[in-house]
C-alpha cells in the first residue's frame, strides 16, 4: 500500500485594512502587491459623509469601503494601518485593540499625547489582546537607541530641518521671516513634547525618536528653516554607558504628496510585511 501524505491547503491571504485612504494608503496599497511575500489591502475605513473621489479610489484600488468601526470588525481584519492623523488613532485605534486587531499607527505624533498613550497601552494589555505597532517613520537609527537605552541613556537630541516653504502654515511663520532668510535659522528649541504640540503636522519624527529614547520631555529638539536646504534633513544624537552615536537622513518626498518623505511610506510597508513574517532579519 503506498502512502500519501495529505496536501496542505494554500494558506489564506491576510486581511488587511488602512484607515484612511490618502496618499500613504494609495501608495501602500500600490506597494504591496509588488513584493514577494503576496500581500495586498483589501479594505479601507473612512471618515463617514466621504464622498465620491473616495469611492473611487476605493473602486480603483479594489478595496472595500467602511464608514463605521463596526463594520471594519465584521470584516475580520488580520491587521489594520492607521493613515489618517491623529484623530484617528484617538477614536479607533482603542477599540481595534480591544477587539483584539492589531494596529500599525502611522500618525506617531499623536503618542506625545500621554493620555492617550495610556488608553492604547491598556487596550493592547486587556483580555482583546490586539498588538500595537508604531512605524518608524522618515527617520533612521531608532534600534540603536532602543538598544543602548537598556544601559541607559544620558541625552538624545533630535534636529529638523526644512527648507523655509515647508514650514510654512506652522508656528514658524510667528518665530521667523521664512521668505526672507539667508541662513539657516533656528526657530524653535525645547523638548519634546511641546514641539509635537506645537507643530503637530512635524510631529511624527519627534515621537519616533522620543518614544524609542528617553521619552518627550528628556528629549530636545531644535527645529530650522534652511534656505539652502535642497529637502527634508533628520538628525538624531545619542549618548550614554555605551558610547555615542548620530544619525542623519537627507529624504526624498514621496511623488503622490511632497509634504510626506517616501522613506516613511516605505517603513509603513516595512512594517507590515515584518508582521506576517515568520522569520525576520
């Protein structure tokens, strides 16, 4: 009698959802499906009263469309991609949680908020169980921090640095002149958690680099409108029992919005392809 081993059924394709349907949603749901691993969104939760230029572009990416968080549970997602501001991660990213969906928070600023840090630490810690992710963003040099703060740190100093147009409709026009500067200027200094305060729309790297190091009020940020600046530069100093180290990116813009660095739609694919991997390097 010859023996047949059963044949495995080919695993189910996860089911992943974005929250918002921008241009770091659009992109992610262009990116994915080029990758190896066979990913692809199949869903998108939007703001209730959204209206035609969203259906379409739920049409044109095959996404399925929700308005209410209830709905989106009812679908089942494997995984859920907040891309759509602070807000969002305030009203639904809770009760993903809760429900035991995992969440990868896009909008990292909205953590300077510790409240709501608070809510989503006990969300993820309740019988639900949904994991919480927070995608690194246009910034580099996170692991080392995270790593050296085991044996402590001592400083970590965040730089931002942007041309003077690109500050513009922020708190920097009430500092500095930006149409009329010659040099680099600095326009604000001070730690950060005010600076995710003040300019919210900024605020993504700085709660990176404070979430992953000593925190929003032990990190310092200096903040600059750079004439000569050709983009968007991101410099992070650490020091502490390990040693010293700094990291600097010049980011290219990504070409759907040139307000978001191409490198942070990258690390929001990143993130969601290391969540449904079994090994990762």
């Amino acid at each position: 009698m010859t023996r047949t081993d059963p044949v495995s059924a080919p695993a189910a394709s996860p089911r992943i959802a974005v929250i918002g349907l921008g241009a770091m949603s659009r992109s992610l749901a262009r990116a994915l499906p080029r990758g190896a691993e066979g990913l692809r969104i199949g869903a998108a939760l939007v703001r209730p009263g959204s209206g035609a230029e969203v259906e379409a572009a739920a049409a044109a990416a095959g996404l399925e469309l929700f308005r209410d968080l209830a709905d989106l549970l009812a679908w089942a997602p494997d995984l859920v991609v907040e891309c759509a501001g602070h807000g969002a991660v305030r009203d639904l990213a809770p009760g993903l949680l809760e429900a035991g969906v995992p969440v990868v928070v896009v909008s990292i600023g909205a953590l300077g908020d510790a409240d709501l840090r608070g809510r989503l630490e006990a969300a993820a810690a309740g019988p639900g169980g949904g994991r919480l992710t927070v995608a690194s963003g246009a910034i580099g040099g996170l692991d080392i921090l995270r790593t050296g703060g085991r044996a402590g740190l001592s400083r970590v100093v965040y730089r931002g640095v942007k041309p003077p147009a690109a500050w513009k409709g922020t708190p920097a026009e009430d500092a500095v002149d930006l149409d009329a500067l010659t040099e680099p200027t600095v326009f604000f200094e001070g730690d950060a958690a005010e600076a995710s305060a003040r300019f919210p729309k900024n605020a993504n790297v700085t709660a990176a680099v404070a979430l992953a190091g000593i925190g929003f009020t032990g990190t310092r940020v200096s903040l600059i409108a750079d004439p000569t600046a050709a983009g968007n530069r991101h410099e992070v100093e650490g020091e502490g029992a390990f040693g010293t180290f700094r990291v600097a990116l010049s980011n290219v813009p990504l070409p759907d919005n040139p307000k978001t660095s191409w490198l942070a739609a990258l690390s929001v694919e990143e993130a969601v392809v290391r969540h449904f991997q079994s090994v990762s390097y």
